[in-house]
C-alpha cells in the first residue's frame, strides 16, 4: 500500500501537533509534587475542619482553582458534578475573602466544598503556580494523578475509579 504525498505530509503534521501537546503538558506539570501528599488542616467555607490524613475508603479529588480564571470557571460544572457522587475539596487560590468567595459560590450555584487559600500558602505546599490544578490522592495520602488545565469529567471520573481499585 502506498501512501500518497499529501497523507504523509498530514501523517507527520498530525505527529508533530501531538509531540508538542505532550511537551506543553510534560512542561506544565514538571513542577507539580508527587508520592505523599502534604497534609491539609484547615477549615471551609462552611467552617468545618477539612484533614486530608483523616482515614479514608475512597480516593479524593483536590482541585485548585481562582475565581479569577476563565478555565476554573468553564471547569467549574464538571467538579460541582463530580462532588455529589466522589469526595471533592477545593482550594479557591487569592480569590479573595471568605465573604467574597461565599458570594461568587452563591452566584454560582455551586456547592462544592471550598477551603479559602486566600495568600496561596496551600498553593505553595503543593507547589501550584497556576490554575486549575485537579490532584487525585488515594486513601494512602499518595498522588494517584495531577493534571494541569482543563480536564473532562468523564476522564476525572476514570481517574477517581481507577485510584479506588
């Protein structure tokens, strides 16, 4: 089977926009923590005390976020879908105080759980430069999964079930 000049050259461009996907990705993440999660104790916007140690059957989804960031707020659907069937903490990076974040949640309609990163401390444990950052942890405090960017639900989804195996 012979393969024509035009399929080739759409081959190797094809090749080339994939190779540059998976560098942008592997250069997005190369900063992000892996293994043991650091712990979290702090309290939510519904000031419960949220503890990432605690005992743990299923895995979690930690998602890092900004009000101020036009892909958290595109994202946003998928996480406040995933939150009612998986357990789901998110950390809302310098988007303001407890009173503003509790108004942009309202007008939002979202009600997903939200602890307050307010001068980016959490941020900085994890070594998070920019959002949205979704870290999956098994319940053995280790990273199962980072990604960096918009993800799928369908895909958080699969990465939440296969951590669970």
């Amino acid at each position: 089977m012979k393969i024509s000049k035009n399929k080739y050259r759409w081959l190797i461009e094809i090749s080339l926009i994939i190779l540059i996907i998976l560098a942008v990705r592997a250069w997005t993440q190369r900063d992000i923590i892996s293994g043991a999660a650091p712990n979290i104790n702090a309290a939510m916007l519904n000031e419960q005390k949220f503890e990432l140690y605690q005992e743990k059957r299923r895995p979690i989804l930690l998602h890092f976020w900004a009000t101020w960031c036009p892909v958290c707020k595109f994202e946003q659907s998928s996480i406040e879908n995933i939150s009612n069937d998986y357990p789901v903490v998110t950390i809302a990076m310098q988007s303001g105080s407890d009173d503003e974040l509790k108004s942009y949640m309202q007008q939002e309609k979202l009600s997903f759980k939200v602890i307050n990163d307010q001068q980016g401390e959490l941020s900085q444990k994890y070594n998070i430069k920019g959002v949205p950052v979704t870290l999956i942890i098994n319940h053995d405090n280790k990273i199962e999964f980072s990604e960096v960017g918009y993800s799928t639900e369908l895909g958080l989804r699969l990465r939440l079930w296969w951590a669970g195996q």
